[in-house]
C-alpha cells in the first residue's frame, strides 16, 4: 500500500458537531481502486451500498497514512475498514462481521528458484519491501535486523507498489511480501504477471472489519451505526452479493 492513502468520505445526512460522517480507505487494489473510472474494489463497493443503507453518499479524499491513524485516534475521522489490533481497539469500536480478508504472502521474480518455506529462507536474497508495511511481527524483526547489519545483500523499503513489481520483474531485486491479492492486481496491469511467481509461502491470513472512532462525535451519539453496517454486509452475504464481488474483483 502507499502511504499516501485514499479518504472515503460518508457524508451524512445529518451531522454531529457541524460536520459530516467520515470515513478513511486505503488506496489499495483491489480492495479499494483509485485510478479507475469503472471498477472501484470491493471495499469501496461494500462501502457505497452500506452507506446508502444508512442514508449517506460517498466521495474521496488523501492523506499520509500517519494523518489518517491520528485523526481516526482524534475523532476527526469517523468509520474505517482495518484489521483488528489490540492496541487499536483502545479507540476504536470494532465491527463483528467480516467485511473482506486478505493474504500476505512472499512474492519473488521468476528469476529466483529458491524454495521459500520460512522467513529465514530468504537469507541471501534481496528484498524490497513498502514503506510502512509489517505484515507480521516476525518479519518486522527480521527486515529491520537485516538493515542494521547491512551487507552485501540489500534490503529496500520502497513508496510505490507498482515499483515492487517492476523491481522484481527486472530481476532488481528477488522478493517482497506483499498483499497477494494486490500484487497480483498490479502484476497483471502491468503485463508483467508472467515475470513473479507467488512462492506459496503466506505469512499470514487477516480479517478486515468495519471500525468506528470511539472519539467521533458520531459514535458518542449513536453507536448503533456500526452495528447497522454489520447488518449490512450480513444481508449482502445472505443475497450472494458479496461472493459476487468476490469473484468480480479476483478474490
């Protein structure tokens, strides 16, 4: 994901506070889908629909992700779709319903015929990875030990995902753990899916659930609006609408 992250925007039919209901969504295929006109992801796609459920439009916005963590922590931003942490739990009132799940995993170039079964297998090999983007304790641990030994084999934090792919692709370097579904996304925008190969080797599986600002002036008011979202996705579910998205968006 980029750190510069897309603001989508519940605007509310009526207000708390002199403002509208807002809420905050990476830039982040194929969940959510910036550049494109046509196809939106299907977070973005869960958004609208449940948001229309609860009478309110949707429109987009950016910010730095470390913006977007402080104003939800602020209640400046109201509803987000995020996965769950303890730490963040603390502010935030969590969904029960799963709104979509996502995998990461590692991903290397064709180039690399290395069997990759754990972190330590990728002793050896260059590994680019996003600005920002832990998708495990483990390997947190283990790239920032491999940036303070140094050496001869790098370890690259990048800001574009597409960069991710083109460097892999171009034998760069050799691998990256990365949101599958994404890469695969971008690999085949692209046309360099045929140049990486998905090494089978996933770190991790997590859910993503609707979450709302303890601090927003929304929740203090009414609560409920989370739970009425839940009940949403719940009735999309039931009405084979969210297994359709799954399939339209590859997932």
């Amino acid at each position: 994901m980029k750190l510069l992250l897309s603001i989508i925007c519940f605007v509310a039919t009526t207000s708390a506070s002199g403002r509208s209901l807002t809420a905050s969504a990476p830039d982040w295929p194929p969940f959510f889908i910036q550049e494109s006109k046509t196809a939106r992801g299907m977070g973005w796609e869960i958004l609208s629909q449940c948001g229309e459920k609860i009478d309110s439009n949707v429109s987009f916005d950016m910010y730095p992700i470390r913006r977007m963590f402080k104003q939800m922590e602020q209640g400046d931003l109201d509803i987000n779709i995020m996965s769950y942490k303890n730490d963040r739990a603390k502010i935030l009132e969590y969904g029960k319903e799963v709104v979509f799940s996502n995998t990461y995993a590692v991903w290397t170039g064709v180039h690399v015929k290395k069997t990759i079964r754990r972190i330590s297998d990728l002793d050896g090999l260059s590994v680019g990875q996003l600005v920002g983007l832990r998708p495990s304790d483990q390997f947190r641990d283990y790239f920032e030990q491999r940036k303070r030994k140094g050496g001869t084999v790098e370890s690259l934090e990048l800001n574009d995902p597409d960069q991710v792919v083109k460097m892999l692709a171009k034998k760069r370097i050799d691998a990256t753990i990365v949101s599958s579904p994404e890469i695969r996304w971008r690999s085949k925008k692209l046309q360099l899916q045929d140049k990486i190969r998905n090494t089978n080797f996933s770190l991790q599986t997590q859910d993503y659930f609707f979450v709302m600002s303890k601090n927003s002036p929304f929740y203090k008011r009414d609560p409920s609006i989370i739970r009425r979202l839940d009940t949403c996705v719940k009735a999309m579910k039931l009405s084979g609408r969210w297994q359709s998205l799954k399939k339209q968006y590859d997932l």
